[in-house]
C-alpha cells in the first residue's frame, strides 16, 4: 500500500482578515487553511471565483462594455486554468453552469462601466511618501503579524468588492454580512498603519448595492487586537504540542460549511459521537459493497452501507460522474469511504450533486503537527 500523504501543520507567521474569520469558527480549520498541502483535497467554490473576478473588472475600470467583457473574460480563462490541474475543482470547467454566472457577469460589468472608482497603483512604492490609494496591494500592520489586500483604499474610505449580497430574509445574512463588516475593520487597521485612517467601510456589489459605515477606530484597533491574540494562542498550542483534538471546536455551525471537512479527524470523531448531526449538506462514512462501472464512461455506481443514522434506510446506492467524482470504481470491496457535501432526497436518503467529494479513507491525507517541544 502506498504510503499516505502528510499535510503539515506549522505556526503561522502572520494573520489575516480570512485567517482571522476561520479562527472565531475554530482554530484546526484555520491551521490547516494555512497549510498548502491542504488545499489539494479543499473544493473551492464558484461563487469566490466570480467575486475574483468581479474584483479584477473593478480594479481595471474598463472604458466600455467591449473592454468590460474583455477583462472579464480573461481573468475567468485564468481562473478555469487554475481550476484546471485541482483534482476536485476541475469539476467546474464550464462557468456557464455555475450558479447566477450570467447574471453576476452582466451586473458586474455594468457596475464597472458606471462606477466612479479610479484607476490605481498595483505596487507599493519602495520609498518615498505613504499611498494615498491602492486595490489589492499587500498591507501589513501590528508589527508584521496583521497582514491583507483591501479591494481598494483611498484617502476617504476602504472598500470591499463582492460578487453578490446576500438577500436580508436569509436567516444567515445578517451574520454573513457583519463578516463582511468584520473583515473591512481589519483592512482599515491595515490602511490606517500605512497611508491613514480612511472615513468610511464600503461594501460594493456586483448588482450596485452599495453598504457603507463609518470607520470606528476603536473597533477597529479592537478586532486587529483580538485577531493577532488569536494568532499567538494558535501558535502557543502548537508550541506545546496541540493537535486536532485540541485545536478543534467542532459544531454544526462551525463545521456545517468547513471545506476541510474530508480531512479533518476532529470532525469524523465529532459526528460519531453525535450520532450524525443534522447537516445542511451531509456528511457519512460507509463500507464499499458494490460497484457498478456503467455503460457510458462516466456515470457508474457504488454501495455503501453507512454508518449511524444515514445507514437506517439500508444499504445506499449512490450515482456518481467520473468527471465530477473522480473514479472509485478501482476501490476494493470493503473499502472505508468518506461523503462530505452530500445531499438529502425526499425520502431521507443521501445522493450525489456537483458539489459532493467522495474519498476512499485510505487515500486521505495524515495531519502532522509542528511543535516545539
């Protein structure tokens, strides 16, 4: 058997507002975020590509809509080539299939068109003056430990570009966009170190909503302050040696979306000792009882008999794409398989959509934990 694949788990160097929102959900999920091994069996999500873009169609502030496109377009292309060698992300080869792809592409170039924001600077100067603006320049702040790209800063405000709001009557939205919120006061802290304190926190969407709040220095001073406290917590317990069960704070809230779900033990024991907690998108282990190739080289099948209450209705055939799924047909019967990201059918039973990975436990990846001791 072949050795497993190792993902190594070290202190970080600095925070970030991204890093600092995995942190407040838990401490394993931001330690692993930091590990590059790790992002090899993480499937990234559609919806982030379309705010990159929307971001890099703002930052360009093409002239018409023919430019408009144009940058749209390529910087689309540079994400499906990305995507492209990622062997869970290249599921997504065609943008036309992503949710609201049309939409968000025709309501951001319209926002580029008709906007007031003016072209910057792509680098910092390497002496002279503090900026007075930039998009996506790399700022730090709190001694080196607070580090983040703001979407765009000038001497009045910071700003964050998003690919779409969420709507107010969605139970999460407002927690969604004070995360949003939360992020901008770290950009601030950032902005204020090194060109000045801006005014005002903008949110933009693609649509043209526009959020915006004045920037209270003292908040913002405080939530610099707590994410590098969290930084150091997370390195000192790994300094002493803290692994996954330390590390961890597993709940269905703060592991209902985790992308690192496939790979976290944390997560496996937490559910089992939950007897499989109720989901948005199930997660469950099985052993591999069957396998049906198919007929037309992609589509095949497997069953599984499933552990805990996803096994009550029986053994459980599950459809799944080559081209999706990856192929399992080469799996040894008895095999343990892991589902994350699945769906529940009417009759309580899971299946398989786009977003669902399905991983033969053996090949998942060990964590290796740094520590000083």
């Amino acid at each position: 058997m072949a050795e497993r694949p190792r993902i190594r788990i070290r202190p970080a160097a600095r925070t970030s507002p991204t890093l600092w929102a995995q942190m407040r959900l838990c401490t394993l999920r931001a330690a692993m975020s930091t590990a590059k091994e790790a992002e090899g069996w993480v499937l990234h999500s559609p919806r982030v590509w379309l705010g990159t873009a929307f971001h890099l169609l703002m930052a360009a502030r093409p002239p018409d809509a023919g430019e408009a496109e144009r940058v749209w377009d390529s910087a689309i292309a540079g994400l499906l080539t990305v995507s492209s060698g990622h062997r869970l992300d290249r599921r997504f080869a065609s943008p036309e299939r992503w949710p609201g792809y049309y939409m968000v592409r025709q309501r951001a170039i319209a926002s580029a068109i008709q906007s007031g924001f003016r072209p910057v600077s792509a680098r910092l100067p390497a002496a002279g003056p503090r900026p007075l603006g930039g998009a996506e320049l790399l700022l730090t702040a709190r001694d080196g430990l607070l580090s983040g790209r703001p979407d765009q800063f000038d001497r009045q405000s910071v700003t964050e570009f998003k690919s779409s709001l969420p709507d107010p009557a969605w139970p999460e939205a407002a927690s969604l966009v004070e995360g949003y919120w939360r992020q901008l006061r770290l950009y601030a802290v950032l902005v204020g170190e090194t060109a000045g304190w801006p005014a005002v926190a903008r949110i933009v969407a693609a649509s043209g909503q526009v959020l915006t709040r004045n920037v209270d220095r003292r908040e913002c001073e405080a939530e610099a302050d707590a994410a590098v406290a969290g930084l150091r917590s997370m390195n000192e317990g790994l300094g002493h040696g803290w692994g996954s069960a330390q590390l961890a704070t597993p709940g269905e809230i703060e592991c209902g979306q985790c992308q690192y779900q496939a790979i976290c033990p944390a997560f496996w024991s937490w559910c089992e000792t939950m007897s499989w907690p109720q989901l948005r998108q199930p997660a469950a282990r099985g052993i591999l009882q069957a396998i049906d190739p198919g007929f037309d080289g992609d589509l095949y099948a497997i069953t599984l008999r499933l552990d805990g209450r996803h096994g009550e209705g029986g053994l459980l055939p599950l459809a799944l794409r080559r081209s999706v799924h990856g192929d399992l047909t080469g799996c040894r019967l008895g095999a343990q398989i892991r589902i994350v990201h699945a769906q529940m059918r009417q009759d309580g039973r899971l299946r398989a959509d786009i977003s669902t990975c399905v991983f033969p436990e053996d090949e998942l990846p060990d964590l290796e934990f740094w520590s000083s001791a």
